[in-house]
C-alpha cells in the first residue's frame, strides 16, 4: 500500500471513528430523555437498569474519543514522518 493510500485509509478511519462517536453521543442523549421521562412514570425497572446502561455507553463514548484522539495523533506523525505535505523533488539531492 502506497504512503497516501494508507493515509487516507487513516483518514477514513478517523472520519468512522467520529460518526461512531456522534452515534453514541446521540444514543446518550436518547437515554437521557428516557430517564428524564421515567421522573414522571417512576417505573422501578428503568431507575434499576438505566443508570448502569447510562455508565456502560458514557465509557464507550470515552473509550472511542481516546481512541480518536491516538489515532489523529498517530495520523499527524505518520504525514510528517512521511513528508505528505511537502512536494518532493526527485531530482533534489
């Protein structure tokens, strides 16, 4: 695989690993209506079991955005190690 081809590859990765991140996110605030919407149903059940779902998506938001931030960092240093952002001359000694 050529040098841009993988950083583009890295690129796209990043790209999902943000929509996963917004998905999740998204589900969060899902759960969160839910469990504002349980103040008024008080349904024994949700107050048991949705804090412990609440707990278990808020890691994995935080475990896909440490993963994100790595992978950028990883991505940053393979662009510069590989001199992507530069034109080389192959003529140039």
């Amino acid at each position: 695989m050529e040098k841009l081809q993988k950083l583009e590859l890295m690129d796209k990765v990043v790209r999902e690993l943000e929509d996963l991140k917004n998905s999740q996110v998204s589900i969060l605030k899902k759960l969160s209506q839910i469990e504002a919407d349980n103040i008024t149903l008080q349904v024994n059940l949700l107050d048991v079991k949705l804090p412990d779902l609440h707990e278990e998506i808020d890691s994995s938001v935080e475990i896909v955005n440490n993963l994100l931030e790595e992978l950028q960092v990883h991505r940053e240093k393979y662009f510069t190690e590989n001199k992507l952002g530069v034109e080389i001359d192959p003529t140039a000694k």
